[in-house]
C-alpha cells in the first residue's frame, strides 16, 4: 500500500482503501458524531427566535393577509428548495451505480427529516394564499379568476391538493431514510445504549441480512426513489407558481418553475458537499471520505452553475424581446429596478463566483474547491428566493385580480420580526438535521463495506489505476 501511494500522486488523496479494521470500527464510529452541543444551542437559539418573530408577526398582522410574510415564505423556500432535493441525489447517484457518491449517500438522506419541518413550515402558507375567483366587483383591467395553475377552480383547490403533494415528500422521504439505515441499524445495535439501542431494536432488530431481504430493500429504495423523483418537480412547480407566479398579475412564464427546480439540485448538491467535507476533514472520517466525490460532484455543480445562466437569460431576454408593458414592468420590479441589487448578488452567489472557482481543474480536484464554490451557491440561492417572493408578496393584494401589473412597487426591506423568522426558519432546519445526525449513523456503512471490496488499486505498465469490479 505504501508502494502505491509512492507511484500513483492521485492515489493519497483521490481514493480511499479502508483495511479490515477500518471497516469493523465503523459502526461504532457512525453512531457517535462527536462534540455538536455548540451547534445544537445554536439552532436551538435561533429557532426560538424565529418563533418570537412568527408570533409577533401573527398578533401584529394576522394569517389573512399575504403581504407581511415576504420574508417568511422566503425563508420557507430557500430551506425547502435546498433539503427537499436532497434525498433525490442519494438515489439518483444510487441508481446510476456511481462508485463515488457512498460517502454522500446518508449524509443526503438525512434531509428527509428536514421535509417534515418543510410541511410544518407550509401550513401557515396555505392559510395565506388568497381566493381563486375574484371576490370583488369585476371592472375592465380585472379578471373574475386570477391567473393560476388551477384553471376554473377544481375541487380542493388548492389547499388539499397542495398539502396532499406536500406530505408525500417527507413520506417517501422517510422511507427512504428507514430503508437504507435498516442494515446500519442492525449492525451498530451493540455499540449503542439507552433509547437510541431501544429505537434501533424496534426499527432494525428483524434484519438478518439474508439475500432476500437485500433484494427487497434495493427494490423498494428504487421504487420510492422514483416516485420520489416524480413528485419533487410537481410540487417544485406548485410553489413557484402558486406562491411566486400567480401574485404577480400577468407573469407569465414556462422558464421560472425550471430555474427554481434546477436551484434545487444545484443547492442541494452544495449543502451535501459542504456538510461532506466538515465531515473528512474535522469529523474524523478521511479514510472513508476520499477526493473523489469532491472532484467528480464538482463537475456537476459547474454544469447547474452554467445552467442557471442560461435559463436565467432565456427567462430574461424573452420578456426583454417582447417589449409588452406588463413584461417590462416584471423585469423593472425584479431585475432592473426594485430588486436590482438583490438579483446582482443572487448572480454572483448562483453562477459567477462558483463559476470562477470551479472552471480550474486543479481547484476542482481538491477537496476543498466544490464545498467552497457552494457557500457561495447557498448564499446566491438566498438572494434568489427574498428577490422572488418578497417580491411577489409585496407586489400588491390588490392588483393580484387584474389582467396585467401596471404600477412597479419598491423592494421592501426587512424589519426585526423578518429578520428572526428568516435566520429562526433556516434555524430549525439545521436544528433537525442535527438531530438526524445524532439519531441514525452518519455514515452509509453497508455502501462503503460494499464499495470498500469492490476496488482495488492496480498497476498498469507505468501507471497505478483504480480497478472497479462492477456486481450487476
């Protein structure tokens, strides 16, 4: 082994060859995250603040009216477009059979408890979303229903049918979650005491391992995985366009639900970077977490970075081109006028600094490139959803029924009950995936035994290549 690191200068640091030892402390390891109580006070503060600020919000303002809670629905969308997603990449990562992502995949998972807090958050939404039809007296600029997705207002609408898609998510989610951590479970029950042996007995005492029982997890992981995937883009696009698109009289647009679904992936990817390399490098884990997924994920974040642009051009020159007075009054307010500044950073945070990071190969291959680009992307989607959705719930309640904006209001800045729903929301997110942390082992332990007999380094005339049995 010492020979190969001295052939092969990719070898040290690219992948990782965990011995029979390493692999036998895991179970004790995974289940022991180490010192979090700082972080867990910190949460746990922030979410108290962020519930003064939501009961302070609602004696001063009430749920009947959308407009006070811009920077709540802000709030509620950055930390749902970036955990939601989230569980996604372990399974679509999982299904291409992609050696590199078994590190990730339970640090991904674990989002799936951060859904629940995304459906708690949301209910206090769907109290604010305003009437379909038009109560008031219908004059020449309005419209006896406002444009939204539900054409002529079917039953449920929207509320149960929102809510109903909601749920599934944290539902499939969770399953997921249970499913994978059922085998790391059973195999860490010894090394755990109190409640949390008492809880992985309940949940995993009935694993033996048989080949059976493999078949049917893999199974039913593939087939939640792609349910999973089917229902993320619909309800992606229920709330960019019930909560964003249909209270901007007249916006109408096929390019915006995209752009918030592809913020999604782009976002969530960066979160799983970042939590990956606290975990490499302070948690203890680099003989489990090489380079590898650093470099090759990083490569998918430069593509969603270039994405974004291009959609965000497409979006912008098509309402640019057309030249109408309701698509230059929605660039004024959310581009070019209003919320100028914002968009400015939301562009420099989304495309160009992770752009200017990750374009270097050399910056690509370290470990620390594609966690650093996704602070930026984390802060870029941030400006993204206060620009959208303040921005569309300040945009006036009573135009909300016409046929087009005619008037382009001012951006609104936030004041103190703002400020502590917003940092109180992402607040209680973390809180929860803390907890994750502490409740199921932080690591895929099954997927790295796995990969771990799948690989071996091999020399090849001059070189040392890494040779990868593949088992389907």
């Amino acid at each position: 082994m010492a020979e190969l690191k001295t052939l092969n200068h990719h070898y040290k640091d690219m992948w990782v060859f965990p011995d029979a030892e390493d692999l036998a402390g895991l179970p004790a390891k995974a289940t022991s995250i180490g010192k979090t109580r700082l972080l867990l006070w910190v949460t746990l503060i922030l979410t108290v603040l962020g519930v003064v600020g939501f009961v302070m919000r609602a004696s001063a303002d009430g749920l009947s009216n959308y407009e006070p809670w811009g920077y709540y629905m802000a709030a509620f969308s950055f930390v749902f477009m970036v955990t939601a997603p989230a569980p996604l990449v372990s399974v679509a990562f999982r299904l291409i059979r992609s050696h590199w992502r078994r590190p990730l995949t339970r640090i991904a998972e674990i989002f799936a408890l951060v859904g629940i807090v995304n459906f708690v958050l949301y209910i206090p939404l769907m109290l604010m979303i305003p009437e379909i039809a038009n109560p008031n007296e219908i004059g020449h600029h309005s419209l006896d229903i406002r444009r939204t997705l539900w054409i002529q207002v079917p039953w449920g609408a929207p509320h149960f049918w929102e809510t109903a898609a909601m749920f599934s998510l944290p539902l499939m989610s969770c399953l997921i979650l249970l499913l994978s951590s059922t085998p790391d479970m059973s195999a860490s029950i010894q090394y755990v005491t109190g409640a949390k042996k008492k809880l992985y007995v309940f949940l995993a005492g009935y694993w033996k391992g048989s080949k059976r029982q493999w078949l049917v997890m893999q199974a039913a992981i593939g087939a939640l995985g792609g349910l999973y995937f089917l229902t993320l883009p619909f309800v992606q696009f229920l709330i960019a366009t019930d909560l964003g698109m249909s209270l901007i009289a007249g916006w109408k647009d096929s390019i915006f639900p995209a752009i918030y679904t592809l913020m999604g992936f782009q976002t969530s990817l960066a979160a799983i970077l970042i939590i990956l390399y606290v975990f490499r490098k302070w948690g203890g884990y680099e003989r489990f977490i090489g380079a590898s997924p650093f470099w090759s994920a990083s490569k998918i974040l430069l593509g969603l970075s270039l994405l974004w642009i291009y959609h965000m051009f497409a979006f912008f020159i098509t309402f640019w081109y057309g030249r109408m007075e309701v698509e230059q009054n929605i660039l004024n307010y959310l581009f070019v006028d209003s919320w100028f500044w914002i968009f400015i950073l939301n562009a420099l945070g989304s495309w160009l600094i992770p752009f200017g990071i990750l374009v270097w190969n050399p910056v690509r291959r370290a470990d620390w490139g594609a966690p650093l680009a996704g602070v930026f992307v984390l802060f870029g989607a941030l400006m993204f959803n206060v620009r959208t959705f303040v921005g569309a719930f300040n945009a006036g309640r009573e135009q909300i029924y016409d046929i087009s904006i005619t008037v382009v209001p001012p951006a609104v800045g936030p004041d103190i009950w703002d400020l502590f729903m917003l940092i109180g929301v992402i607040g209680l997110a973390g809180l929860v995936y803390l907890i994750g942390l502490k409740i199921f082992p932080v690591m895929n332990i099954w997927e790295i035994k796995e990969g771990a007999m799948y690989q071996k380094m091999g020399r090849l005339f001059r070189g040392n290549y890494l040779v990868l049995a593949k088992p389907e």
